[in-house]
C-alpha cells in the first residue's frame, strides 16, 4: 500500500520543473510584436527622451525659452523622423549600424 501512494503523488522534481515555465501555452518569437517606444526604435527613442527631458529641464531651471523651443524640438519633429524607418523595419538602424561594420565584399567574376 505505501509503494502505490508514493508512486500516485507528484515528485518535488517535476512539480519544479513544472513551476518553471512562464505560461501553459507556447509563445512562438515570430507571433510577438516588436518593441518599439513612441513608435520608434527602443533605444533610439529613449535616447531622444532622455535629451529631450534634459532639455526641458535646464530650460525651466535657467527660464530660457531658447532650450525650451530646442527640447519641444526634440520631441516633435525629432521623434517623427526616428519613427519613420521603424514603420519599415523596427531594427533598421541596428542593421544599418551592423552593415557599416561588415566587408562588402563579393567573388570576382
């Protein structure tokens, strides 16, 4: 009797490997949205963020509305040519950046 009631309940291995997973359905990678933030480009956009918020405050600090034209510059027209390329391809500057590193090099004919 004891042999089956061990045998019926669950091991700690399995229920671990169990508590592991994140979901009970699979994800597939290709079915995920890109991440893109304000519709650009991730760290692209949070670079333009991060100059425009720096701006804006040195701006409000120092009241002067020479950096303030500049940030809301930053933030409009800016972030607007950054989410031009993602509509094509949400990593097209990285591949950009990444076909400037490599050869371009071909077999002579």
């Amino acid at each position: 009797m004891p042999a089956t009631s061990s045998e019926s309940a669950p091991s700690i291995t399995s229920f671990a490997s169990n508590s592991t997973r994140s979901s009970r359905h699979q994800v597939f990678q290709t079915l995920q949205q890109d991440k893109l933030l304000m519709g650009g480009e991730m760290e692209l956009s949070r670079i333009n963020i991060t100059i425009t918020m720096v701006l804006g405050l040195i701006a409000l600090m120092t009241l002067n509305w020479h950096l303030a034209i500049v940030a809301v510059l930053f933030g409009g027209p800016v972030q607007w040519a950054i989410r031009i390329p993602s509509e094509q391809d949400p990593d097209y500057m990285k591949t950009y950046l990444e076909a400037l590193s490599c050869p371009h090099l071909r077999k002579p004919e």
